[in-house]
C-alpha cells in the first residue's frame, strides 16, 4: 500500500481578490525524494542553493511582482521558475487538486455560511481522500502555517474522522487520510512552495480568456493553461 503525502496551500481574499482559493499537489511517498531532489534543483537554478530557508523560499507573489526575495532578479529568471514548476508536475504527472470559492456569492447564498477557510480545507480533504480511497491507498495532509487557523483545522479534521465524513450533503469519508493535518512554514517545505505557486497562478488566471497585454503575463498564464491541460487537475467550484 502506497502513502500520498498531499500538501495544500490558499490564498488571501479581499475586496480586490474576491474568490478564495485552496489546492495543492498529491505525492506518492515512493517518489517524493526525486521529485524533492528535482525541485531543489529548480530552486538551486534560481536563487543557487538547495538549502530550506525563507531567503530561498519559491513564493508565487514574490516571483510574479519581483518582491521579497525575488526583488531584483529578472522578469525571465522569475518567469522561468513558473514554467519550470509547471514542467515538474506535467511531466511527473502529479495530480493537482484545488478550491475555488466564490465568496460574496456563497455570503449570499447562505444565511449562515461557513468561514472561507473552514469549508475550503473540509472540500479539499474531501479531494485529497477521494484520490486515496480511489487508488485503495492511504494519505498524510500537510498545510501551510497559518496561526489563526492550525487549532481549528485540526479540531475540524478530528470531528470529521469521528463523525464518519464531513458534514456536506454528500459528505466523504476520510478514513484513509491518517493521523491529523500537519502545519508547516512553507520555506521548510518545497511541496508546499508548488502549492504556493499552484493557488497564485490558479487565483490570477483561471477562467481567463483573453490573451494578456504584457509578456510576462502571457507566459505565466500560458504555464498555467499547459498545466490545466495536463490531465489530472481538478478544480472545484463553490457554490
């Protein structure tokens, strides 16, 4: 039996973002150090080291708009990091699963809505034990540190163990997801530093049609409409 280590990341909503994401990637165990050992390697491409630290963290934002610690690095060094992320999960065939909530509307919808975060980590769950359930194999689920939100999200997980499934109409079992969800930092995590980039790009561009005015735009937008076309990238829309 196989273990999937599934790492998610989300985004930070607001009036100028309106649709809260959360995604991430599902690795097989018996893989995870080549493919750790490939994106150290896109990472040593970029800022030449290997080492895990915040000064060499691969965040979506920072390589996008050049800030932190991409400020100062060229737009093509930055663009490249994209298309090499993008070439990582393509050619390794890693499924990718993600969130996508329309906010207002589920406000809207709802007399008491859930919090954004707490029904987006119970439906990417439900992917991520969907995959493992399908493929009779188990799963571990790794987070980025969010201190507000790492008490309630393992609280939640617990309850929906217990319960049998979560608590949505067609709620899933998550059985095969073990142990607990388990918070990191992303700079100690080059899986969670994909699932970064996964959510930026997915946030910035999916539903997008039209071609972009600028360059830069335009090759990252075309990353990720290679990656949408990939195969195994499933994206889910609430409500």
């Amino acid at each position: 039996m196989i273990m999937h280590l599934c790492y998610f990341d989300e985004n930070k909503h607001s009036k100028q973002n309106p649709n809260f994401y959360i995604g991430g990637l599902i690795i097989p165990d018996r893989h995870a150090l080549d493919l750790e050992d490939t994106l150290s390697q896109i990472a040593f491409n970029f800022f030449g080291t290997r080492t895990l630290t915040a000064q060499s963290e691969m965040h979506g934002k920072d390589l996008f708009h050049g800030k932190g610690n991409a400020k100062g690095r060229k737009l093509a060094e930055r663009v490249q990091v994209f298309r090499d992320i993008t070439r990582f999960l393509v050619n390794n065939r890693i499924p990718v699963r993600v969130i996508l909530i329309d906010v207002e509307h589920h406000r809207e919808k709802y007399m008491y809505p859930m919090p954004e975060y707490r029904l987006g980590l119970m439906l990417i769950l439900e992917r991520f034990a969907e995959y493992v359930e399908k493929a009779d194999d188990l799963g571990l689920v790794f987070g980025d540190f969010e201190a507000d939100e790492v008490t309630s999200a393992v609280v939640d997980f617990s309850e929906f163990k217990s319960q049998g499934k979560t608590p949505m109409q067609f709620g899933r079992p998550l059985g095969r997801l073990l142990d607990t969800v388990y918070f990191t930092h992303s700079h100690h995590s080059r899986f969670l530093q994909v699932a970064d980039i996964v959510v930026y790009m997915a946030n910035r561009y999916e539903g997008v049609t039209g071609v972009p005015d600028k360059w830069h735009e335009q090759e990252v937008k075309s990353a990720w409409d290679t990656l949408r076309a990939s195969g195994d990238v499933i994206i889910k829309r609430w409500p």
